[in-house]
C-alpha cells in the first residue's frame, strides 16, 4: 500500500488522533480517537499557546477540546 506523505491542502489535517487520560511512559492508548473531520485552530501568543478543536472521530462520536499554556518538547533520544 502507498501512502501519499504531501504536499497537503493548506489548512487541513492528515492522521488526527486525541488520546486522553494516559501515561506516556506506559502507554496503554485505551482513549484513542481518529478525527476524520471537523476544525482545529492554534493561536501563539509569545510563548503561550491556545489549542481548540471541535470534530467528528471516526465511529461517528462527536469531540471537542482545547489547550493553553506553553508547549513542551519532549526529546526520545
């Protein structure tokens, strides 16, 4: 099977997933959800971010969430 890996739509999403209430370090990924559709909008603000999305997950389950506050890097080497 081959994968298209670009160039994309400006302002779309390709393998949107929200996981929620899991440990990284032990992932168990039992809240996993595939958006196959809605909206995401990120502001900056120096250093403070404002993450919203508002979609549609793949069984049909409408989701909606946000963050805010700084991102963190988290480096697996």
């Amino acid at each position: 099977m081959l994968f298209s890996y670009g160039p994309y739509k400006a302002s779309t999403f390709f393998y949107s997933y929200a996981v929620f209430d899991e440990i990284f370090s032990e992932p168990r990924f039992e809240k996993i959800y595939e958006a196959v559709e809605g909206k995401v909008t990120i502001k900056r603000k120096d250093k403070e971010y404002l993450i919203t999305f508002d979609c549609e997950e793949k069984g049909g389950k409408h989701i909606t969430g946000f963050f805010k506050g700084p991102l963190k890097l988290y480096d697996e080497k």
